[in-house]
C-alpha cells in the first residue's frame, strides 16, 4: 500500500541520474586540476630553487672540468687529450642564438650572475623562495572551486570564468596572499554564475565524455610532472626540500674541492 507522501511525490526525470553523474563528474574533475596545478606550483618553485642554489656549482664544476682537460692537453699534445679539452671547452660555451635570445639574463661570458659570482670568488645572492603559503593554498582552492571555467554552460561565463582563473593561477604562482584575497573579493561581488539550464540526455553524455578526455589529458600532464627529475627530487625530502638542497650542496662542494685540487696538481707540475 502507498503512503500519501509517495502519491504526492514527484516522479523522477529521466535524466535525473545522469545530471547527477555529470555533476560529480565535473566536481571531481575540479578536485583533481586543482591537486595538479598545486602540484604543479611546487614543483616549478622547487625547480626554481635548485637552480638558483645549485646551477653555480655546477657551472663551476663544468668549467674546471674543462680547465683540467685544457691541462692535461697542454701537458701531454696528445691530439686525443686536445680533441677532449675542446669538447668539455664547448660545453661551457654559450651558443650565440641562445645568448642573444637570453640578453639580460646572462653576462658577457654566456653565464647566469650566480654563476659569474661563483667563478669570480663573489658572494652568490641567496635564492628566492617561492612558496605558497597554507592560506594562500586555501584562497586558492576556493577560489578554484567557484570560480571553474567547466563549472560555465555559456560561452561568455566561460570566458569570463577563464580570465578570472589566468589570474588567480598567476597569483598562486607567485604566492601573493594578498592579491588572491583581492581576487576573491572579487569575485564575491561580481555576477553570481548562471544556474544550468535542464540539459538533454544526449547533451549530458557528451557532457561526460568531454570531462571523460579532459581527465584523461590531465593525467598525462600529471604523469609528466612526477616522472620528471625535479620531482623524483622533492619526493625524497617532501617535508623539508631545503635540507635536501644542503645535502647536495655539500655533495657538490666535495666535489668542487677535489676538481680544484686536481686541478691545481696539474698546473704545479
């Protein structure tokens, strides 16, 4: 026997269920660009800061490397030992193409300033530290989360939806807290997103199969982004990525002294 509350019910859509599959579909999608581009952030800091702390030293290996060969050359004439001083030369060397497109950011001798400091016994300027912090990281999902350009059904919502992110994403890049609380005010006080029309079944699954290749692009990116070395690094040392950049620095100097030394023992002698 039916209760009067389930004669009084209205019956279900067709398409009830499917709206609600595309709905935690494109959350879900959400979800996931926003661990990628966090993801993405650190990685691109994290690779900012080693080469700022590391590319000296291993520019400064490099050209011993060179200056060790071009000693041994000099030393023995042997056409062998010369053919290699002028390789390991041509690896320190910059190519002109490439200084002239990177003209200011590299001195006249084809090397980033803390390389150059490096090489003239300078003071190499600490490296930068970029990043986010737990604020900063919650603005950002939030803002993500309402402000999702697949969250749009009309071109010009999505468009706007687009260049609001492009700036929300640049700000988190930087980790410029203060700029993503101006972004979110923004958008507290902007146009409140239209609501979804009732879509079709057929629009609906091509709703799902549109976020089904979004995902799967996504992953690739995200498949990149671990498998790169940058990544396998930060890995090693999640919690404090700064120690594990000493740990390597010491390795390097080690390294630096033993290349110095063999290269003084061949200029004594």
């Amino acid at each position: 026997m039916t209760t009067p509350e389930a004669e009084q019910s209205p019956p279900r859509r067709p398409e009830e269920r499917l709206e609600q599959a595309v709905r935690a579909a494109e959350q879900a999608l959400i979800e996931f660009e926003i661990a990628l581009e966090t993801f993405r952030v650190e990685v691109e800091n994290f690779s900012r800061l080693h080469e700022r702390k590391l590319g000296p030293m291993y520019a400064r290996l490099e050209e011993l490397d060179a200056r060790i060969a071009e000693a041994r050359a000099a030393r023995t004439g042997d056409p062998e030992d010369v053919r290699v001083a002028e390789e390991a030369r041509a690896r320190v060397m910059p190519i002109p193409e490439v200084e002239e497109l990177l003209h200011g950011w590299m001195d006249g001798h084809g090397l980033f300033p803390e390389a150059a400091a490096m090489l003239t016994e300078q003071a190499v300027r600490p490296p930068e530290r970029v990043r986010p912090s737990e604020e900063a990281r919650k603005l950002y999902r939030e803002l993500a989360r309402k402000a999702h350009p697949d969250l749009a059904q009309e071109e010009g919502e999505r468009a706007r939806r687009d260049e609001f992110i492009t700036r929300v994403n640049a700000a988190y890049a930087r980790g410029d807290e203060v700029l993503l609380r101006e972004l979110a005010e923004e958008w507290a006080a902007g146009p409140a997103p239209a609501e979804r029309p009732p879509s079709r079944a057929e629009e609906l699954y091509a709703r799902l199969e549109w976020l089904s290749r979004r995902k799967e692009l996504l992953n690739l990116v995200a498949r990149e982004l671990e498998d790169s070395a940058i990544a396998s690094m930060l890995r090693l040392a999640p919690e404090d990525p700064d120690a594990l950049l000493e740990e390597i620095a010491e390795k390097l100097s080690a390294d630096l002294a033993r290349r110095e030394a063999e290269l003084a023992e061949l200029l004594e002698t």
